[in-house]
C-alpha cells in the first residue's frame, strides 16, 4: 500500500556536485548506501528503506522522528544519485506480535484482558467496529498520522506478510540454519530464557495465543516444527510458513530484513545490541545487513529517559499546538546522535532557529545551502520567506498585551509593518495563534515581575525620559542606541566595548534588569525590535507601572 508523492528534487549540476562532499549527516548516510550499491554489484538499485512500527501503542513523536530522519536520507541519496536509482521507503507494522498488557490509554480494558498473547491483528477494535482488530485500528491511525506530514512511503503488514507466504522462504532458511541462529543468541539469554528459547514462535492451531515453547524436534525438508502443547502436554507439529509460526524479536528483524534485502534502517541507541545480533543473523541466513544508523533518544526536562508509561516527556500533539511540524522536523534533523532534551522550553527557540535557517539559505552558496537544514525538511524547496517576526518577540507581545485573540497582536504587526496582513502572511498569522496559547498554557503562571530598586530604577526613569523625546515611527535601530546608551551610564562593563570601539560596553545586567521588571522573566528580545513593535506610548505606560510596584503587584 503506496501513499504520499515523492517530492522533485531540483537535480542542478552544481547541487549533485556540492552534495558529493556535503558533511551534512543525511549526505554522509547516503553515501554509505551508494558504497552499498557499489560493493553488492547493483549499482541500479533499488534501494530499499525500512522503519519499523509496534502498533501496540499509538504513533507517536519517535515514529514522526524515525520516517522525517530516514525521508532525509532519502532525499539525499535520491540527489546524489540524480534520482536515477529507484528508491523505497517501508513502514512495516509488527502486528503479529502478541498483546504483551493492555495498554492503559485504551476503553474496554477488561474484553482487551481476555485477549492477552494473541496477535494484535486477532484482537478486537477497542475503540469502535470501525476496524476488524486492535492490531488494524492502529495501522490505520499509523498511516493517517504519516499521511497527514505528507510522507511518501509504502505500508507494510507483518500478518500480510507472514499469511501470504511472502515470508516463507526466509522462514525455511531460516529453519535450515536454526542452530546457527541458537548459537548467536543464547549466550545473551539468563538460564530461564535460554531453556524455552527458539526463533520461531507457533500461533497455536486452538486458542490462537501465541506460545513461547521450546522446540522438541525440526523437520527442514518437510519446513516443520515441533513442540508440547502448554495446555494438552500434547506434541503439535506445525509448518513454519503460511502464518503458523512468526519468529521472535531478534530474529524477526534479521529475517525481514533478508527476505525484503533492506537496505537502510535506523534506530535508537537501546537497540544497538539487538542491531549487533540481528545484523549476525542476517548473514547467517546469507543475506547482507543493511547500513545502520543509531540515534539517541531523548530526554525529559529533568534530564531522565523519556517514557511512555511515565508520561513524562513532550508529545507530537502537545508540539503541534504550539508550533508547525517544520519545527519539529528540525529538531529531528540537529544532532541526531546528541540526547537532547525534549520538553515545552525548546520549541519557541526551535521555532526562530527553522526560520533563521529559512532566511538564510537564499544568500548561501550551493554548498552551503546543502548542509542548511530547510533543505532537508523541505526536500531542497525551502519557503521563499521567513516570518518576518520572531516567535519570541510574538511571545512577548502577547506577555505585555495579555492578549487572548490574535487581533490584538495584529493591532501591533500592523502599526510596526503596515504591509503585513493576516491574509498576505498566513504562517505568521498562524504563529500569532501558537504564540498566544503557549504563553497562556506554559509561560503565564511562571511570570515574576521585579519591583525596580537601585541603579536599575534610576535607569529605567532615564530610559522614559529619553522615550519621550523620540519622534514617532524611531527606528528599533533608533531606540536600540538610546537603550544602549542609557545602560552603558547606569551598567557600565568596562571589559566590554561600545559601538565607538572603546569601552566601557553595558553589563547583561541591565538587559537581564529590564526583562525581570518590565517582562517577568530573566531573558527577552533585542528591546529595540520590541519597543518598535509594542510602541514607544505603550512602553512608557509599562514603565510607569513598573515604577509604581503595579506589575510585580498583578
């Protein structure tokens, strides 16, 4: 099941030559696949990539991160090779796994119970009797999540796969090397595990659960295994083709990835053992590994492994309200092998990063705009502009206005930069609305106003008296000077220089004093920018305020 289109990819002569070298990642991973191609003797291709997916749960961040990363590639490869090596990219659903426990985000936990250890494709729908299984109902969510990024990519069942035959002869294979693969993985088994272990898992023919048995005896010309039944004490042969049997974790991986000859796939850091020994079983099938790339996982705000179980990091959809998926792509694309942490602090940053790198990359050289991130999360198209207003200036905005509708802040947007409209900058437009629910959902309540004392009341008297004597329509240029000017008599930093060359310059202090009493909050924007876009009256006003205890008394 094919969806998505592939996007065009500008093929200029110069771009297919810069990305030769380019040590942006996504160019570095698709190098490795070409050197694939070269040494396996098809320099034609295809090429196929994978990500796995365990409908076990609901698509979530690491899923967008997996496909967006592995569509980076590529779009590299496909840039590098000139588009003429046909590519693939698989999104296989593991669906024959059993229901391990019934997740805790489901209804009708107590029907799902009754279910536990058969395949995800044989247990009801919780949701609705909109799907024939559990297993269904979140494929269907799966691609409906991917479709709705636009990816371009194929749909893959393990229960199609598995009933189809379209795994049967790597499953015979891998009946036929069974003791290779025992070999492999039994050391890394406790004494427990190691007496019940075998690669292959029979569904059984009676209660549909599927068992981990031992193996009492094989049959490779018939592809038959054997085993006792748990419930008859009965032995019970069963094909290992047809659907009878799917193969264990571990071995399941090395399996696909011979029968399907993948090509690339990436994971995250926790499964660099099951990599190591998948990629053994692989080849003793007789199959080639495909290239591997391992990413790290993120972190929870207190710096601690995100769980699902826990709740305790940032979903997709918590991102998405506050910012665009172009963001979140970004912070997907930067350092991949870096834990990062993942938490509602990062997204505004993230969000004026994206558009910095979207005005960029028009000004930059080819091989420059290569290792630019926009090109990376738009395919080599990037918007033509960026907004022309930064998410942390918007968010200050709505701090000062206590705005609740974006009308407000375009009163502001339209007063600072009159060709601005709601209906000429959409995306900025949008912006004004994810700046309003974030402050209002994440900022609002940690707001702590500063009642000014000291040399920063006295500066901050000097900064309205020279307010008031600029004309109307000062540049944030204008007024960046007057701020500057103030903070270098009041804030002096005689280790710093000023614009003149010679010091002193202004001590952080003084910005830091005006961000805490006149914004809540120790960081802020270039104040100049600010003042132009809130108004010299308005700012006045609030420094009058300030002055009087009002802000820190609201």
């Amino acid at each position: 099941m094919s969806t998505g289109t592939l996007p065009v990819l500008d093929l200029a002569p110069e771009l297919v030559q810069a990305a030769q070298v380019s040590k942006a990642w996504p160019f570095e991973e698709a190098r490795r696949i070409v050197e694939r191609l070269k040494r396996q003797g098809r320099p034609d291709g295809p090429v196929l990539f994978e990500t796995g997916y365990g409908p076990s749960g609901l698509p979530h961040i690491g899923t967008f991160g997996e496909v967006a990363r592995t569509t980076m590639v590529r779009n590299a490869f496909r840039l590098l090779t000139e588009d003429k090596i046909p590519t693939r990219l698989l999104c296989f659903s593991d669906d024959l796994d059993g229901l391990r426990k019934v997740p805790t985000n489901v209804p009708n936990q107590e029907m799902m119970q009754a279910f536990i250890g058969k395949p995800l494709t044989r247990v009801p729908d919780p949701f609705s009797n909109e799907y024939p299984s559990f297993g269904a109902a979140n494929n269907a969510r799966l691609r409906a999540f991917l479709d709705g990024f636009g990816f371009a990519y194929e749909f893959a069942s393990a229960t199609d796969y598995y009933t189809s035959g379209r795994f049967d002869h790597a499953l015979l294979r891998m009946l036929e090397v069974y003791d290779e693969v025992m070999e492999i993985i039994l050391p890394t088994l406790g004494p427990d595990r190691r007496a019940t272990y075998s690669p292959f898992l029979p569904i059984s023919p009676t209660t549909g659960v599927v068992l981990q048995v031992p193996m009492v005896d094989r049959n490779v010309e018939k592809g038959t295994i054997t085993y006792i039944d748990p419930d008859t004490n009965e032995r019970v042969e069963v094909p290992v083709t047809g659907g009878a049997v799917k193969c264990q974790w571990k071995a399941d991986w090395a399996m696909r990835w011979f029968a399907l000859g993948v090509d690339y796939e990436m994971s995250g850091k926790d499964l660099i053992d099951s990599v190591k020994l998948s990629t053994r079983i692989c080849r003793a099938l007789g199959g080639e590994p495909p290239e591997s790339f391992t990413y790290e996982h993120f972190l929870a705000e207190n710096g601690e492994k995100i769980s699902k179980s826990k709740g305790n990091g940032l979903t997709i959809e918590q991102w998405l309200t506050y910012a665009d998926n172009d963001s979140l792509a970004l912070y997907m694309y930067s350092k991949p092998k870096t834990a990062k942490r993942l938490s509602f602090e990062v997204i505004p940053r993230t969000v004026d990063e994206y558009f910095g790198f979207v005005d960029a990359y028009p000004r930059q050289p080819v091989e420059q705009q290569l290792g630019n991130p926009a090109w990376h999360i738009h395919s080599g198209h990037p918007p033509a502009e960026a907004s022309p207003i930064p998410f942390a200036m918007l968010l200050n905005l709505v701090s000062v206005s206590d705005a609740t509708d974006k009308g407000v802040l375009w009163a502001y947007i339209s007063r600072y930069m009159p060709h601005l409209t709601a209906a000429t900058h959409e995306k900025l437009d949008r912006l004004a609305g994810y700046a309003i629910r974030y402050f209002n959902d994440v900022l609002k309540s940690g707001k702590h106003y500063v009642v000014p004392e000291g040399a920063i009341r006295e500066a901050l008297i000097a900064l309205d008296a020279a307010l008031a004597e600029l004309p109307a329509g000062s540049t944030a240029d204008e007024i960046q000077t007057i701020v500057f000017d103030i903070g270098r008599q009041y804030f002096p930093d005689p280790n710093k220089k000023g614009p003149d060359g010679n010091p002193p310059g202004v001590s952080l202090d003084w910005f830091r004093g005006l961000y805490q009493v006149l914004l809540g909050q120790d960081q802020g924007p270039r104040f100049g920018s600010f003042v132009a876009i809130y108004g010299i009256p308005e700012t006045r006003d609030r420094i009058a305020k300030a002055l009087k205890g009002e802000l820190a008394a609201a």
